[in-house]
C-alpha cells in the first residue's frame, strides 16, 4: 500500500479547506504572506493565475520536499477589472450597486507545485455569475453584515449573498474558491490520481 502524498494548501481561506475536505482530502494550511496588491498582469484571467502561482511558490519554497501544495486566487471580472475583496464597507456597497442585475465572470487561478520534483502546473477556471437586483436597503444590510470584505469580488455562493445570485453558468466551487474538477486535471498532470489523496 502506497503511502498518501502530503497536501498543502496555500490559502487562508476557510471555504476553500471546506471544499477539500468535503472532497476527502485534508491538506495543511500554511498562509504564503504574498503581497497581492504588488503583482500585475495583462487581465484579470491572468492576474487570478499569476496571484495562485505566487502563492503556491512562496510555500513551496518553505517545505522540506515531497508535499503538493494547492496555491488559489480569486477575482471577479466586470467591465474588464480585476476586482478581489473590497477596501471596506463604502467600496462593498459601490460594488453592489455596479453588479445587480448584470453578469460577471469569477476567475479562480489555480496551481499545483510537486515539492519532490519542483514541477509545476497552473491554470485560471472561469465562471460566469449572474447576479440579482438586490434593492438598496438589501446590500445595506449586507454589506453591515460584514462578510463581503473577506470575500473576492464581495460576494459568495456559499453565504448571505447567495440569495443575491440568479445563477451561474459554470463550476460552483471556483466561485466559492476552488475548482475540484481544475484541482483534479491538475494533478494529473503531475501523474498523482486525486484519489490517492483521499483520506481513510
């Protein structure tokens, strides 16, 4: 019996260990501390792969050898802008009243570092969002909530602003964080079945 590979997750994102261990794997967290404000790329699919990369690499750079470290980063595309979590409550609420009733597009970069080998694999999924019309007193309340600060585009699936979603057209998870699916074809790029990663 083979012995299961070491799973790190580069993220300090509670949905996303979420998701992992819904899907029977159970990573380490270890937090990157990348600068995200300080990279740039050409567009926000770009960006989302570039941000992934950065902060699988500053983990991977940390380990001893032999660990798969999962690195993810989201944005949401409107009118061609990246735009991640918001500043505070004012720029939340700005953000709601420029996405009701409009589509936007979550990119989530993904990227898998092999720690033995030092190979690498990344890619950015893409789903578009198709977002309500909350009226103005809803995305107050919202917003006073809190939640949207600590979440990319100020919204999730998987909280109080799922009501304020019509529909997606695409992978759930990679508007929450990550993209089981991308996760899995990812690995297998690196030869590793995400089944050898499950739990007992």
């Amino acid at each position: 019996m083979s012995t299961r590979r070491p799973l790190v997750l580069a993220s300090a994102s509670p949905a996303r260990l979420a998701l992992l261990r819904q899907a029977g794997l159970d990573p380490r967290v270890v937090v990157s501390g990348v600068d995200e404000d300080a990279l740039t790329a050409a567009n926000p699919a770009e960006l989302a792969k570039v941000l992934a990369e950065a902060k699988a690499a500053a983990v991977a750079a940390e380990l001893t050898g032999g660990e798969l470290v999962v690195g993810c980063d989201s944005v949401l595309e409107l009118d061609g802008e990246a735009l991640g979590k918001p500043a505070d409550a004012a720029e939340a609420t700005a953000r709601w009243m420029a996405m009701r009733g409009r589509s936007g597009v979550l990119r989530t970069g993904h990227c898998v570092i092999d720690t033995a080998n030092g190979k690498q694999v990344s890619v950015t999924a893409s789903t578009t969002v198709r977002f309500g019309s909350p009226d103005d007193a809803e995305i107050a309340a919202y917003v006073a909530s809190g939640e949207p600060l600590y979440v990319a585009g100020a919204f999730t699936l998987d909280g109080r602003s799922a009501a304020f979603v019509d529909g997606i057209d695409g992978d759930a998870g990679n508007v929450i964080g990550l993209s089981l699916p991308t996760l899995r074809r990812l690995l297998g790029d690196l030869d590793v079945r995400i089944t050898d990663l499950w739990t007992e």
